[in-house]
C-alpha cells in the first residue's frame, strides 16, 4: 500500500505516482483502518521462509522505496509508463475529468444563448446605448473564469457564485458610469440570476453524487432575486417583468429539489442552518 502526503489519500495497489495530483508516492506500513496492510503481513509471515528469499524480499522492498522517495526528475516517463500500465491505478479520475469538460461547455453555450437574448433586447428598447455589447464582454470574462477554475476543484461553487456577482456589479457601474437608464437592474440582473440557477442545475445533474451540495446555492439565488423583487416594488427596477421570472425560476427550482430529494434535501437544510 501507498500514501500521497500531498493529498492525505491511501492508494490500494503499487501505483508510483498519486491519481489526484501526479506527485510520487511513498510506502505506507499501516492500511486505512490502521491495520498492516496485507503486504506487510505477507512479509511477516514469510519470515520463517529461507534467508535467501527474506533478502530477496527486502531487496525488493527497498528498490520500491528508493523509487518512492525520488522526485519527479530523477524518474524516468519510460519507466513510469511501464510501471503504472501493469497496475491499476485508484482512484480513476477520467470520468470526473469528463464531467467537468461537459460542464464548462453547457456554461459557454447558455452564456451565448443569454448574450443573444440580451443583443435582442437591447436592439428592441435600444436609447442610444449598447449596453448588451458591455454584458457580452463580462459573459466572456465569467466564462473564461468558469474555465480557469471548475478544474481546479478547488471551491468552484464559491467561485463562481461570486463571479456571477461581481459581474451584476459590474454592469451597474457601467450604467452608472454612462448615465444611468435601468438596463442593469431591469434586464442585467435577472438574466444573470437565471443563468446561475440554470448553471447550479446543470452541476447538480452531473455531479449527482453531492447534488446537495448545491442546495444552499439554490437558496442564496433565491433571496437575491427576492432582494431585486423588492427593488421592483419600490420602483427602482422599472420593468419588474425579468425579475419576476427570475424569482419564479428560483423558488421552482429550490422546491423541486426539496421535493424530489426528499429526506437528503432536508438534512442538508437542517445541517447548513442549523435547525
């Protein structure tokens, strides 16, 4: 049995390099329940074996450990290769790899779809001001953030939740800074709220697994679009018709999950406030 020191993950077979972060790995005597693993009791028991094959075993033991403390440079890819092609490496990260690709290909072909809902718009109520130009432009830069950091996963939901943000930020100060005419709040923002639920749905279809994880964004998205909804009551949102939808979409969206989650949905509510 192996062990990554980088990643605090104990690999089953002899693999030499970590499946998670590509670093080499060392020799570990204790398996994951605390026990020997069975290598190393397969060693003990041999010890009433011949000297001849002890050595030949600690011989090889040693070679596996002098291979293990190497760093990457002083390892050939030639032997690497060989290696691992007659071990199984654990655990196979390919299919998660695929559903992160899968992922940031959905996010770029709803932002399209969303940048030509927003030229539309704007060429229907177009004031003088290219505004759908401007959130293009953003769209890009959110999905090159989507890009950049889904792969890392590293906090990707923070991540992106906060680009979509600073994002809604960022349109109104453009509108501010060009004189402002509502288009941040009146069609800006909703469309960013749907695009983000659409985006959490999306997640939770492929990564199922931990689909409850995203429920406490599900609830952010729906408290911001009824943050906005108040602004629509109090006149600052002129054209309340967007933020509607967005809210409905929201709260759709929120109760689904709690329905057809079932008792997961609620112990991951109860367990993130607390209840």
């Amino acid at each position: 049995m192996t062990k990554c020191n980088r990643c605090k993950i104990q690999i089953l077979d002899d693999s030499l390099l970590c499946p998670l972060c590509r670093g080499v790995l060392e020799r570990s005597t204790v398996g994951a329940y605390g026990e020997v693993d069975s290598y190393h009791k397969d060693e003990m028991a041999g010890n009433a074996s011949s000297d001849e094959n002890q050595l030949d075993g600690e011989e090889a033991l040693g070679d596996k450990k002098d291979i293990a403390s190497m760093d990457m440079d002083d390892i050939g890819m030639d032997e690497i290769e060989m290696y691992e092609s007659k071990s199984v490496m654990y655990p196979d990260v390919k299919p998660a790899n695929k559903k992160i690709r899968m992922v940031i290909k959905c996010f770029v072909f709803i932002s399209i779809l969303v940048e030509c809902i927003l030229v539309l718009i704007n060429y229907l109520t177009y004031k003088g001001v290219k505004w759908s130009l401007i959130c293009g432009a953003a769209l890009v830069y959110l999905c090159f953030t989507v890009a950049y950091c889904v792969p890392k996963n590293t906090g990707h939901r923070s991540k992106i939740f906060g680009q979509m943000v600073g994002s809604i930020i960022l349109a109104i100060l453009i509108d501010c800074f060009l004189g402002y005419t509502g288009w941040s709040l009146n069609y800006v923002t909703p469309i960013a709220i749907m695009l983000f639920d659409i985006t959490i749905l999306v997640f939770m279809i492929v990564n199922s697994n931990n689909w409850q994880n995203y429920i406490i964004l599900q609830v952010a998205m729906l408290l911001v679009s009824l943050g906005f909804g108040i602004l629509a009551l109090t006149g600052v949102v002129t054209w309340p018709l967007l933020t509607v939808i967005a809210i409905g979409v929201s709260a759709i969206i929120l109760i689904a999950t709690v329905v057809f989650g079932d008792k997961t949905a609620i112990t991951e509510l109860s367990r993130r406030f607390r209840v």
